[in-house]
C-alpha cells in the first residue's frame, strides 16, 4: 500500500520513518519511536500506539512490543501531533474552484503546509476539512507572514501539470508591498542577484556570483515618507521579495527577518507583514483556460502609516 493509501486522520497524512538499521537487535517499535522522537514521552507514544496511530505499510496497526526487526527496510507510518497547537483568527477565502483546482485567498500568519508549531492551522489542513478533499495539496506555497493566493490541485491525476506551470515559469505573478519611499530609483526596473542560505535559521542573503533570482519593481503610489509598490519575481527564489527590497534599502514594513532578524516573540496581529500575492494568471494545462486570478484582500494604506 503505497503512502497515499494511508488513510489521513482531520485533513492530515501520515508521516513516515524507514527502518534502514537496528540500533539495538531486540529494539522494540515504541522504544524505537520514544528514542528517535525524544521530544514526545514515552508515555505519549504509548498512547498514540494504542488510539492505532502507528502502522504499516499496510494501514495495519502497529503494537508498541512489535520487534523493530521485523520491519528492517520497511516505512513505518505515524500521525504527529502538535500539543497546544495555537489557532490562528484569521481565515482563509475561496477565490475560484472547479474540478481540478481551488484558488485560496490565504490571511497573513497562517502557513500553507503544516511544519513545526503548526498542524491544524495551516491552509491545507483547514480546506482539507472544508472541501473534504483529502488529496488537496498545494503546488506551490507562499511564506507564512505574507498574504494572497495559493493555488490548491485536488487530485494527484493532474497534480504534475500544474506544478509545471510554476517550474517552467508559465505563472505570472503580482504582489504587492508596502516599505519606505526611495526616490532615487527610476520605476519600473530590473533587480537581479544570487540568493542563497546565510546559514542563519532559514533566512537568505545575497552573494557574489551570477544571478539567479530577479524581480521587477514598480510604485503604484507614494507620499514622501511610504510607497506601495507592485514586484514581479522572475524567479520564485526562497524569500526573494522581501531580501531584495531590503537590499534595496527599502525592506518591506513589518518583515521581521529582513534585512536584521528581529528577537522571536509573541506573534503581533496587529503588524502583519506588508507583503501580498496580488495577482495569478496562467493557461489552465488541462482545460487550456485562460485565468486571471486576483486576492481580494489589501494592504495598509501609505496615508494612513504612523508609526512610533
């Protein structure tokens, strides 16, 4: 049975670990677990073993005495948990739906897949549960702090041709962004740069070296101090926008990793990000329709900013 069979448990699927050596020869499944896991008890694994939260590859329950080596080279499947989870105010909108595809309207602080602290409140859980669409999955995602639309492939048939359009660059992409006026710069132009891990958490950076990440920058509006500007990544480079506007000298209002990281804190709903996925258009690979897609929702007004 092959992991897509493994039944999901509230709009989540089941991770999995391969057996690929036995540490110890007469190791059992839970002592296996309660060791590689360490930050979930012992205690805890007992209980997910007995609510059948462990299985095959076959979807059948696994028993907390079973002997690790009889499952040497196989996929053991578990579901994670995530204690304490906090639920995020904010939720999501449906911009467009037919049967093969859901474009969502995602709220600022609310991540597209689950990873870390968040499970349940992620935009694929939350319109798993909505649609009942168990093999929803996202083609391409958007940082968890910044807004806009996600598009969502329902079956796995075509799941393939959708993310084509985003690896071979058929997808234009809008967004839009809120920072510091730079008069200096002549609207619209061309950034292009090298992008690449700073080795610090997962923030980005520019280096030397040939370019490998560009966008285009534009200014709807501005006042003397605020502009709100309209960016076109060429490229889908990790934190592309929001490192090239701060290399630019105008990094995006609210971005707490850019161009400093700020001390990790309570979440602030009151400063989200002033970043948003404005605009998706792309020919539709399957119904070969042209979609022009557009977030309902805004960014703060330039004329309204004050700041202490």
């Amino acid at each position: 049975m092959s992991t897509k069979q493994i039944p999901m448990k509230n709009g989540v699927g089941a991770s999995c670990v391969v057996i690929s050596a036995l540490p110890v020869a007469d190791m059992t499944v839970l002592d296996y677990f309660s060791q590689r896991f360490e930050h979930v008890s012992l205690a805890q694994w007992q209980q997910r073993f007995e609510q059948g939260e462990v299985v095959d590859a076959q979807a059948q329950t696994i028993l907390p005495n079973a002997l690790l080596a009889d499952f040497l080279t196989q996929k053991i499947f578990y579901y994670r948990h995530v204690p304490n989870e906090v639920a995020i105010p904010f939720e999501a909108s449906i911009v467009y739906e037919n049967e093969h595809i859901v474009v969502a309207d995602k709220p600022h602080f609310l991540p597209v897949m689950p990873g870390g602290q968040y499970l349940h409140e992620t935009l694929l859980v939350r319109l798993r549960m909505q649609l009942n669409y168990p093999d929803l999955t996202p083609v391409h995602r958007i940082d968890r702090e910044t807004a806009g639309l996600v598009l969502l492939v329902k079956n796995a048939s075509v799941r393939g041709a959708y993310q084509a359009l985003f690896r071979e660059r058929l997808v234009e992409k809008q967004y839009e962004a809120i920072a510091k006026w730079r008069p200096e710069y002549h609207f619209p132009f061309e950034h292009a740069s090298r992008l690449a891990e700073n080795g610090d958490f997962f923030r980005m950076a520019e280096v030397e070296g040939m370019a490998n990440a560009t966008t285009i920058l534009d200014v709807l509006q501005h006042n003397d101090e605020w502009a709100h500007y309209v960016l076109k990544p060429i490229t889908g480079k990790r934190h592309q926008l929001r490192v090239h506007m701060a290399a630019l000298g105008m990094p995006i209002l609210n971005d707490g990793f850019y161009p400093q990281a700020k001390p990790m804190s309570m979440q602030d709903y009151a400063q989200p990000l002033q970043l948003l996925a404005k605009k998706m258009a792309f020919i539709d690979p399957v119904t070969q329709e042209k979609f022009d897609f557009y977030s309902q929702l805004s960014l703060w007004n330039i004329h309204e900013i004050y700041l202490t």
